[in-house]
C-alpha cells in the first residue's frame, strides 16, 4: 500500500470525552470516528487492524471445525418470547418496531436464531457434533457505554454456538474450544489469562474469561503464581482460616461510638485495626404468590470483616438467597434492629433474622459490631459466648491480595484484566426451554447440549493498546498491526536515489508478502516519524539521502529506543529476521 493512496488522519488532541489510552490514540490515529454514544465508524486504518483480528479468529475457529454462517442483525421478537428474553432481558436489548408494529430485537447474542436453526436442521445424533459461528454486529444498550471500542453499544463479536449429543461430547468439546481459544490469544501476541468465571445457574465449573492483562481493566483478575489457578474476582473462592479461632480474651463492653457510623470510623476511634471489626450488611428476600404479589418478607444479616467487601454473586448463592435478594429498607432494618443503620450487629434484635457470616467473622474473637443503638458498639464481641455459634458460615466475600490459593499452593495475587474472550459450557438451558431435540442413537429425542463462545472482535485492539502504548502512541503486536512496516523516504520528491531505493525496497517486500506501506506523501520527517509512532506501526525503515551515499538504511522498532543502520543489499534478510521475530 502507498499512503497517498490510502487514508490517514492524524490528530493532535484527543476528544475530550476519552477517558483511557486505546479510545485516545484509537481516535487520535484516525482508527475510529465517533457517531454516536458507544457508535463508531471504523476508519480504515482502524478496519485494518479488526480484520487482522477476524483472520486469526476465523483461521483457529475452521482449524478447530467450526463452521460460519451470518446470522440476521435484526431478529423477530418471537424467538426471544420463547426463550423468555425478549421480557427478561433489561433495557440492554434493544427493542424495535417495523411499519407494522411487530416486535423485534437488534442482536445482542444469539443463542436463539441459532438454537431455532438446530432444532430445523440438525435432526439425528449423526449430524452432531456441529459448531456455528459467525463474526457480526452486535448491539447491546449498555447503560455505561465508554472506553470507545471497550465498551460500545454497537461493537463486533465472534459468537460461537457448538451443538452436541451428550453432557460428556459437550464438556469435551468445551475441552477444545478452551485450547482453541488459548492458540487464538497466543498469535493476537498479547499478555492475558485464561480465568476461571462463574457460570451463574448452569452450575460447574466450565466457563473461563480470556483476560487481557492492562492496568485500566474493568475486571479483577486473580491468580496464584505458584500454580496454574486463576479465577476472576466472583469467582474466587476465600479460603478458611488456616489458624483456628482465639479463646475470648476480653469481656463484651458497650462502647459509645459517637457519630462513628461505618467500620473504618469506629477503627480509628478507637484505635483498633479495620481487620478487628465486622460489618453488617442486611438483605431482604421475598415470597410471592400465584399472582406475583409479595405474601411475606424475610430479613437477612449478613457478616462481613469490616475490610472485606462482598461478593453478590457469592451471596447469590446462599440457600435461600439463591432465588433473587434486595438490600432492606430502612423500615425494615427498624422494625428488625431496632436502630437505624450505621450501628447494627447480631446481638440483642427486635425481631428474628437469618444469620450468615462470611468463614472469616466465624473464625473472629474479641470483634466489634454495632450495637443496635445510635453511637454505641460492642467491643470484645466472641461467638458461643456472647452470641450463638452462627449456623450458615459461607464464604461471601471477595478475595483480596496475598489471601491463600484455594489450590494450597500460594497466595493469590490480584491485577486487572480486560475481558475479551469467554468461553461457556450451557447445557440445556436454550435447547429446553425451545424444545430444540434431534433423535438420540437410541431412537428417541434429546434436548442438545450447548456451548456458547464469544470474542470481542473490536474490543480486543483496544485491550492490546491499553496493554501496549506509550506516550508517543500505539505499540501494535505484528499480528494486528494495520500495517506491519512502513518505509519513511526522505525527501523523496527531491531525491531520485531515494526514490528509486524506497520503490524498490517496497515492491521486494510486497512480493516477499510482508504487509508493508510506503510513506510517498512527501511529509517533513518530523511529521511523518509522529505519525507512524501514532499510529503504532512496528518496523520502520528509513531512507535518506545521507545514508544512501554509504549504502545506508535505518530500521528501527517502534519499541527500540535508536535506530541501526543496514547496507541496502542486507536489508532485506535483516528484515526478514525482524519481522519473524
Ligand atoms: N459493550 C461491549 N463492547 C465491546 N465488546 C463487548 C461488549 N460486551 C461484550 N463484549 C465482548 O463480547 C464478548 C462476549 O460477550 P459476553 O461474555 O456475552 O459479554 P458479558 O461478559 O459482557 O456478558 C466479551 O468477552 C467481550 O469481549
Ligand atoms: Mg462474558
């Protein structure tokens, strides 16, 4: 490619609404244009760099016998109804209308066209298995769009949706796409972790993120560097105490509090670490009958160290929390703790509630809680003692840094990640409730087994900026690189040996196959050397007038710090050698 004939439009401010590094440098070197709030078009420098990423996708996804097919942007509502999406998914489905005022939904997902398209087509177990995937538009109304490309409201994804006979065919095939996805992640060149998630009700523990590691992830990723265990942060479970529980060493004292309503205040008060505090958290949860009206209400408190935080999807699984929970109200909390919050425990309440403490308050002596009074705490509070030993001890909280690895073997270590990948063992959960069966080897119907596999086609450049820049722009890995050279001729329109070089060097290396551009718009230096540190581009050589007069060419990586000079008849081995690299 030359640059005269391409597109490129640098700029030198960032929008102002770019809050992190890929949607400034992204916008900054003319990738993506905004349209819209989490709208993008992309610019072809910037389509470029997405449909290297689809080729790696596309190539691992065949290699690993998937099949693709395009699956309709816009979906008939009905499909959704069947599933119970169309009303349950929240206002992130995008609902729409057409002229006759039928429903239907712009794609978020699309586990049900396609489990429709299986429950058609895919009739007998000698059809099966079958893997449909497709690399398309996806429309989601997130309630935060930002990061530009990070979080888009209309971004690409390649969604993959295997098929098989049996639970036993379905968690092997899981086994493969989990290999497939760790070859696509190795060639996108970047640093990630493959996570253990939650696979919310499907229950197991088949579902894994693809975590690109950079400081600015949304995500907290959790690993043990002694072992292969990591997990995201819902998911990673808080150990006992290895040490058991202390005798009580002080009596129960009323302590007055005054105006001290959280933890961290009463700590400093009285001059106690945050760690010798416990904190109570109070849930509701709700019966209802037939008609969908509440019959009836049952508090909740749960107890948390005071440095700990909790996890909702943890709580989520509680017996008895697991069908759905809210925080109570301030009524409640009355009516229960006979105190308004800021100063509430387990010990002396109005009315009953259901007791669950986190496995670390259980293993507490001499804590401090509230005392269900305005401005006083109990210090010196110990379990069997003061209280009832506690019946349901769960671990509810999040891990933090240096906790023990679940696997004994360390402890965790905590960084961020940004999720660009997930991998999902589904069951029967779509081909159930779509009554979507193919006939068994024994002869009769079978619901099919499902795994779904996604990755964030457009989302993934700007994890690999966040996670390679600095602060003259964009360090793309060769893999997804827009260009992975560019030639920088100086002076060319006045120089013919400059000319004649950088033609020459440029059509060996296009014959070569290396996807390289030649900078012929007769830029100054200082311009053109910006915008390729901008733009991100790899490998540069220069050729100047200077240099050529010895023989000269300089390459430089866009990590080196200075250029090296090569003999013109070296360069291309010498480039051949990087560029493998
Ligand atoms: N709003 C978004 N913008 C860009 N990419 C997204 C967005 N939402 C999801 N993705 C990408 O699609 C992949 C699969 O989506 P999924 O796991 O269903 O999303 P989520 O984890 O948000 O529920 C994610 O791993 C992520 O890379
Ligand atoms: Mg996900």
């Amino acid at each position: 490619m030359k640059a005269s004939q391409f597109f490129i439009s640098t700029l030198k401010e960032a929008p102002a609404d770019a809050e992190v590094a890929s949607h400034r440098l992204m916008t900054r070197a003319g990738m993506i244009k905004k349209l819209g709030t989490g709208i993008y078009t992309f610019m072809p420098m910037g389509l470029r760099v997405i449909q290297k990423v689809e080729r790696i996708v596309r190539e691992e996804m065949n290699q690993a016998g998937a099949i693709e097919l395009s699956m309709p942007v816009v979906q008939p509502a009905e499909l959704w109804q069947e599933t119970g999406r169309f009303d349950k998914m929240g206002p992130e489905l995008l609902r729409i209308q057409d002229r006759h005022g039928r429903d239907f939904i712009v794609q978020p997902t699309s586990e049900e066209v396609v489990t429709d398209i299986a429950r058609q087509e895919l009739r007998s177990y000698k059809q099966l298995p079958k893997n449909f995937y497709q690399i398309q538009t996806k429309f989601r109304d997130e309630r935060r769009p930002r990061f530009g490309l990070m979080r888009g409201r209309e971004f690409i994804m390649k969604d993959a949706y295997r098929f098989d006979c049996d639970e036993a065919s379905a968690k092997a095939s899981y086994q493969v796409m989990a290999a497939t996805y760790r070859r696509i992640f190795d060639r996108f060149g970047l640093r990630y972790r493959a996570v253990a998630a939650d696979s919310g009700a499907i229950g197991g523990d088949l579902s894994e993120e693809f975590q690109v590691v950079a400081a600015t992830g949304e995500d907290a990723i959790v690993y043990c560097p002694g072992s292969d265990y990591a997990a995201n942060l819902e998911k990673a479970e808080a150990m006992a105490p290895a040490v058991a529980r202390l005798a009580p060493g002080r009596p129960m004292a009323r302590t007055t509090t005054p105006g001290k309503s959280t933890c961290a205040d009463v700590a400093q008060l009285l001059d106690v670490p945050l760690a010798s505090t416990v904190k109570s958290l109070v849930l509701a949860t709700e019966q209802l009958n037939d008609a969908g009206e509440v019959v009836s209400c049952q508090v909740w408190l749960l107890l948390l160290r005071g440095d700990h935080d909790m996890n909702e999807v943890k709580v989520g699984k509680v017996p008895g929390l697991d069908a759905g929970f809210r925080f109570a109200t301030v009524p409640e909390i009355e009516a229960h703790f006979g105190s308004k919050p800021g100063y509430l425990g387990p010990i002396g309440l109005t009315l009953p509630v259901k007791l669950v403490a986190d496995r670390e308050v259980a293993a507490m002596a001499d804590w401090i809680c509230g005392a269900n009074e305005a401005d006083f705490h109990f210090t010196g509070v110990n379990w069997g003692r003061d209280l009832p030993e506690p019946e349901l001890v769960v671990d509810i909280r999040n891990v933090v840094q240096g906790d023990a690895s679940p696997d004994g073997k360390g402890l965790l270590v905590i960084e961020r990640g940004i999720e660009v990948g997930h991998v999902f063992y589904l069951g029967t959960k779509y081909s159930q409730v779509m009554n979507a069966t193919f006939l068994a080897e024994n002869g009769k119907p079978a619901p099919f087994e499902m795994g779904c596999y996604g990755i964030g086609i457009t989302r993934l450049p700007a994890a690999a900026i966040e996670q390679n820049h600095d602060e003259r722009g964009i360090i793309w890995p060769d893999a997804i690189a827009p260009f992975t050279l560019v030639i920088c001729p100086i002076g060319m329109d006045r120089s013919a040996e400059v000319k004649a070089a950088a033609e020459s060097l440029y059509g060996n290396l296009l014959a070569a196959g290396v996807d390289v551009l030649l900078d012929d718009r007769g830029e100054r230096p200082g311009a053109m050397f910006a915008d390729w540190e901008l733009i991100g581009v790899p490998h540069r050589i220069t050729i100047g007038d200077k240099g050529l007069k010895d023989g000269l060419l300089e390459y430089q990586h866009r990590r080196d710090t200075a250029a090296t000079k090569v003999t013109v008849a070296d360069a291309p081995d010498f480039l051949k050698v990087r560029l493998a690299a």
